[in-house]
C-alpha cells in the first residue's frame, strides 16, 4: 500500500489497529495519517473508546483498574513499529557480515 492513505483507507483499518491485527506492512502510513488528520484521529479516538470501554466493562480489567486510553494505544504501536525496523535492520546487517565472513574465509 502506498505511504500516503487517505481517510478511507485509514478508518477501514480502524478496527484491525484496535484489535492488533493490523499488517506491520500498513503500520508507518497508518499513524502518519492519524498524526496528521486531526479529522480521523478524533474518529479513531472515538471508535476506540467505544471498542475498548465495553471490552474493559465486560471482563475483569476494570476490577483491575488496567486501562489503555487511545494515545497510549498509538504510542505503544510507534514503539513497536521502531523497534520492528531495529530488529529487521540488524538482521540485515548480520546477513552481510555472514556473507562477507564467507567471502574472506572461501578466497
């Protein structure tokens, strides 16, 4: 998908964000747009309040006083998405240093 979703695009994976079954692959575009449409961000907000608020009502967390509001939500999905370019960067860079590794050891 491109980097650039528009509203539509963003409120159709609304529900995936919430339920954390959104593609890695939609992720960076996803909260880009959020960060920058003041419009689906209120939406997003809103969706998930109502979403969260009666899975928190319905199991034991609200006993638990354990409550995730929606920046949280999106600041935890950031977190993610960096430490998921990380993990995938540094995988790269021990791939070359293997192939390089080889190169020298078989010349």
């Amino acid at each position: 998908m491109r980097d650039d979703m528009d509203c539509k695009e963003v409120q159709k994976l609304f529900i995936p964000f919430i339920n954390d079954t959104l593609e890695v692959k939609y992720l960076d575009a996803f909260l880009q747009h959020l960060e920058e449409c003041q419009d689906c961000r209120e939406e997003y907000d809103i969706y998930y309040t109502l979403i969260m608020g009666t899975r928190y009502l319905e199991t034991d967390a609200a006993k638990a006083g354990e409550w995730v509001d929606s920046a949280e939500k999106l600041n935890g999905a950031q977190d993610y998405l960096t430490t998921y370019r990380l993990r995938r960067l540094g995988k790269i860079v021990i791939g070359v240093v293997i192939c390089l590794s080889c190169m020298i050891l078989f010349v």
